[in-house]
C-alpha cells in the first residue's frame, strides 16, 4: 500500500516536471536541466519533440532529406522542413565546419542563448551535441568541471579518447586532462558506437535500445564490448522496414550467430503482464550470467518494452518500488508519467512483477 501511495505521489510531481519528457524520445539523453541532445531525429521524432514539451530544436549543420539514413527507420526531413514539422518549436540550424574549433563553440553558445528551454540539440549521432552541451553547462556552472568526463561516459560518449572533444572542454570549461585509453569501447573501429546511436546506457552491465539494423549495425554493437544480446520482440509483428512488412525474427537470430554475438529471445506481447515481466525477468538473468565482464544489450522495436523489461528486472534484483521504475525509464528516455494516470499497462505490469517475486521470496518450503 505505501509503494502505491508513493507511486501516486511521484505521478503528482512527475507531471509538472518538464525535465522528464511524457512521452519517449527514442536515443535522447539528458545534459543538465534544459538541455537534451539526441542523434538526427526523423520525422516521427520531431513531432514526439514539440509533443512532449520542448520549446526549441538546434541543430549543428543543414541537412538535406534522407531516405532511410540508417536503413531501418523512416525517412529523415532535411532542416528546412523542421519548422513545418513542428511549428511550436523554436528551430535553429548552425553551419559546423568542424564542431571543436572556438569559433564553432562561440556560434553554438550564441544560438543556446537564443532559444527557449527545454531545448533537444542535434547532430549526426549525439556525440559532438554532448560535448558542447557539457561544454557550454560547465562554463555555466551546471556542470562541475572534475565530473565533466564522468558525466559524457555515463551519456554514452567517453571523451577521454579524443583529443578535439577534450581541446573543446579544456579551453571553454577548464576541464583538466589528457588524452587517454577510453573506458568504453565508443572508438574502436569504424562506425563504431559513434554511428550507433541507438545504444542507451542504463549501467556497465546494461544497454538498452531500439532494433537494430542486422545487416550494417552490428559490427557497431561488438565495437563497443558488448557480446550478449537479448530480443523482446514478437516474431512476424508488424514493421513496415522488414521486408513484407513483418518483423523476421529467425532472420536477426542468424545474423547475430554469424555476428559472433550470443543471442537470446523471448517475444513479449502488449500490453505487458506481469507474467510476462517475470519470464523476461529470468531470461535477462541467463544472459548476464552468460555475459560475463561484457554489458548486454537489450531491445525490442523502439526500445520501450525492453526498457519495461530491463527495469522490472532490476527493481526485483534491487528491491525497488514501481516509483523507482518510472524515475530509471525517465533517465532512459522512455517516460511513462502521462500514460500512468490513466492506468498504464506498464504499471501495472510492474507492480505485479513486483508482488509476484514478494510472494515468491516468502514461500516456506
């Protein structure tokens, strides 16, 4: 009864927040107070943008339109078509030659200033978005310069690598360092976690994400360390970029074989249960243990059931109230503050994950 009451509490307060999104913006991630970045948005984003409460859209160079940039997604407008996508949205396009140049940083700085907050910033993959904005927030003092890299690794991005990403902290926010062997594996190979956006970190055990392209995408994913991958997807569920419009599970099971990435898979229907949630919950289990010192990966479509599943897992292993679920599914960027009040299934799901480990845990035999 308490962790319902204080799930309603946190529902309260959740809502007035603007700093957690009502609704997921798939591959975003939170600067500091104001500032998100994420990869090029498509069309789709864009409106889930201006639809969640951000005021404002920068993006570091024009773009022109692309079909099928990443060859599993929908088309992504050119910068020009931004404002017509999303009129409530202040837009401002920059001309980066090089993003680590002083001149870059001043021009970026000037146009933060112009715009309303909450604002989304974009570039090709997050990663030079991430290192302006921690930029510009520890310049401010929003952002302590000692915990500047710490705060890019637990982003995704580890600058300690490279050397313009560091130049830029150095000279603008006084970071001190030098260029060293990254902790996560985000450099080491072309088109690594660079180009591979999707990933989100949850912690050095956990990745989560939406699908991921099987033909070009996962080299990306063993660029980064990561050896395991678990699928919650429904074989032949709906998706418009599988060929036929249906989703070929037996088609990324032998991609990830020939991949050399140990692959696990258990559909999961929606709305979720906690049934459900319980047997993904065990999988996730299997496949850390199998995973040993590596992180896993977990997806599904757009990455919210697998976050679902991920977090319900988590809160069992750690003993947490659904509220703590709804706080992790925020800093993932999967919110599910709106759909809560009206009764999510989700919520539900996770409270009867929730009861059912308590019932199990207190089983005398």
């Amino acid at each position: 009864m308490f962790f319902r009451l204080l799930l309603l509490v946190s529902l309260a307060v959740g809502t007035l927040d603007w700093r957690f999104p009502p609704r997921p913006i798939p591959w975003s991630r939170r600067v500091t107070e104001g500032i998100f970045v994420c990869g090029r948005p498509d069309a789709t984003t864009i409106r889930r943008i201006e639809s969640a409460g951000f005021r404002s859209l920068v993006a570091l160079k024009p773009y022109a339109p692309a079909s099928e940039w990443n060859l599993m997604t929908s088309d992504f407008p050119g910068t020009e078509e931004y404002a017509n996508l999303a009129s409530n949205l202040t837009v401002r396009v920059l001309a980066l030659a090089e993003w680590w140049q002083s001149g870059s940083f001043d021009s970026f700085e000037k146009a933060m200033e112009s715009v309303p907050k909450p604002v989304m910033v974009h570039c090709d993959d997050g990663y030079a978005s991430a290192a302006l904005s921690l930029a510009l927030a520890t310049k401010r003092g929003a952002q302590s310069a000692s915990e500047v890299l710490d705060t890019g690794r637990s982003l995704g991005f580890d600058f300690v690598a490279d050397d313009h990403a560091l130049a830029v902290l150095g000279r603008v926010a006084a970071v001190p360092s030098r260029a060293q062997s990254p902790q996560l594996n985000t450099l080491l190979a072309p088109g690594g976690y660079r180009s591979y956006y999707k990933l989100k970190r949850y912690s050095d055990a956990w990745y989560v994400g939406g699908q991921p392209n099987v033909t070009v995408d996962l080299h990306s994913l063993r660029a980064t360390g990561i050896k395991v991958v678990v699928n919650f997807r429904v074989p032949g569920e709906d998706d418009a970029y599988w060929p036929g419009g249906k989703y070929d599970e037996g088609a990324e099971a032998q991609a990830m074989a020939a991949a050399g990435l140990k692959y696990y898979a258990l559909g999961i229907e929606e709305p979720l249960t906690g049934q459900e949630l319980a047997r993904a919950s065990r999988l996730l289990a299997t496949a850390r243990a199998a995973a040993g010192d590596s992180p896993v990966f977990v997806h599904c479509r757009t990455g919210a059931r697998a976050s679902a599943a991920l977090l319900g897992h988590e809160a069992v292993e750690e003993e947490r109230p659904v509220s703590w679920i709804l706080r992790a599914a925020d800093q993932l960027g999967y919110a599910f503050w709106d759909s809560a009040k009206a009764g999510d299934p989700a919520v539900k799901a996770w409270q009867d994950l929730l009861d059912i480990h308590y019932m199990l845990a207190n089983v005398v035999f």
